[in-house]
C-alpha cells in the first residue's frame, strides 16, 4: 500500500451559502440542463434566493494527488502469466 497523502488543517472563515435557483421551463425534447451554476444564475435574472447555512471553521488541504498503484510483481497468478507467456516475443516493442 502507499503511504498516505499529506494534508494540512488550516483555520478558515468561511461561510457556506445555500443558492436555490427556480427551474426554468424546458422545452419538449430539449435534454438535461447541463449549464453550470453561474450560468444558471445570470440566466436566473435576480430571481435566485440566498441563505447562509454556516460557517465552516476549519478547512483540510492536499497538496499532493493519490497514488492508487497496485504492484503486482509479488503475485502469483501474475508469474505464472509471465512463464507462461515469456516465450512469446512481440514484433512491435523491443524490450
């Protein structure tokens, strides 16, 4: 397994808001509404609500992306695939 990602707890002073945005009325036919959320606020035309939920005190932060590599080397079934197959040489990689 990896080691685990690195992360760092900062205090914040945020405030969670929650936007409610009515629905607009689509056409038949028209598909799902994909436009994201300042689309549908500017399209909105002020008819949105604002309601602050919270404020979040603490914020976790990474820097790093995850490493989600299995090594399969030590495995069994995978030695026996590479016996079994090590005959066989292939024409289009070298190695």
């Amino acid at each position: 397994m990896q080691p685990p990602i690195q992360s760092k707890t900062v205090g914040t002073n945020n405030i969670l808001l929650k936007i409610r945005i009515p629905k607009r009325k689509r056409v038949s036919g028209e598909g799902p509404d994909e436009r994201n959320v300042l689309e549908k606020l500017r399209d909105a035309g002020g008819e949105y609500t604002v309601e602050p939920v919270g404020v979040i005190a603490q914020t976790v932060r990474f820097r790093d992306m995850a490493n989600y590599q299995f090594n399969t080397a030590d495995m069994e079934i995978v030695q026996r695939v590479r016996v079994e197959l090590g005959g066989l040489e292939c024409l289009c990689c070298p190695f």
